[in-house]
C-alpha cells in the first residue's frame, strides 16, 4: 500500500508544482489587467474580470499544455508554425467564452454578438500575447517537457565557468 502511495506522489507532485506555477501567472497577468482596467476605465466589473482571467487563462492553458506534443518536440520554425495556429485557435475559443461568462454574470450587458464585437480584439490580444510571453518564458528557462534548452543550457553553463573561475582566482590566493 505505502509502495502505491509513494508511486502516486511521484506522479502528481511534478503535475501539481506546475499547475500551481501556472495558476501563479495566471493570477498575476490577471491583477495586472484588471488593474489596468480599474484606472483606465473608473466602474470596471472587477469580480467579472477575475472570474473571466482564471476561466479564459486555465482554458487557454490547458489546451496548450494538452497541445505541447504537437509543437514541442518540433525545430525551431515549425514548432512557431504549429503552435501561433493553436494559439490563435484558443484565443478565439476565449473570447466566445468570456462574451458567455459576460453575460450569464450581467445578463443587462446586451446582445451577445454586439458585446462580442466590442471585446474580441482585448480578449484575442491578451491570449495571444499571454501565449507568446509562455513559451518565450518557458524555452528560456528550461521548463519545457524536462528537457535542457540551448538558452538554459548555455547559460547553466556560462554560470558553472564563472564558478569554476572564481574558484580558481579564490585558491591560487
């Protein structure tokens, strides 16, 4: 029994760090728009624009994360190739699903494709920027499917040589 619980362990807990380093980002793309909302525009729904960041922001996540096999594994243009198309095809699934979250939280709002019209090009442009500072964060650090990008790798690198230099200066004094 303990041999299954520890084997459980270790295959949620490396899941579960991620999805928390996720909903981190999330979380905190989401304070900085509505803030961003709040001082631009005075009477913004701040409870709406929440609830609309962590629904569209995990919808978007997880496609891209259950999509990652597609483009992940490819070089560098066709992994672009693939994966702007996927983008673009969660960014839009986003902004009809956060016209709908707007209007089963204020039906008053209007006519779902008049408010449609008027928010897409937010909606679109935040997961498409979103998307691109993801994968941009996640091939620079290293954090992709576990394996050592050429960026991570050369600056793990550059880091253990100026150690090592250091240690050198350190016991030749």
């Amino acid at each position: 029994m303990s041999t299954l619980l520890a084997s459980w362990k270790l295959a949620v807990k490396p899941l579960l760090r991620e999805v928390l380093r996720a909903e981190q980002r999330i979380v905190f793309g989401g304070v900085l728009i509505s803030a961003l909302f709040a001082v631009v525009i005075p009477g913004t729904p701040l409870l709406f624009m929440g609830v609309c960041i962590l629904v569209v922001g995990n919808a978007v996540y997880a496609l891209l994360f259950f999509g990652s096999p597609i483009y992940d594994p490819r070089p560098f243009p066709w992994n672009w190739i693939l994966y702007i198309p996927l983008l673009a095809f969660g960014a839009f699934l986003s902004a009809f699903v956060s016209v709908a979250l707007l209007r089963w939280m204020h039906p008053s709002v209007g006519p779902y494709w008049q408010v449609f019209r008027a928010s897409w090009k937010i909606v679109v442009m935040a997961c498409m920027v979103g998307g691109h500072c993801r994968i941009r964060g996640f091939k620079d650090s290293g954090e992709i499917g576990g394996q050592e990008q050429t960026f991570g790798a050369s600056r793990r690198a550059r880091n253990a040589a100026t150690a090592a230099a250091g240690a050198g200066v350190e016991a030749g004094t």
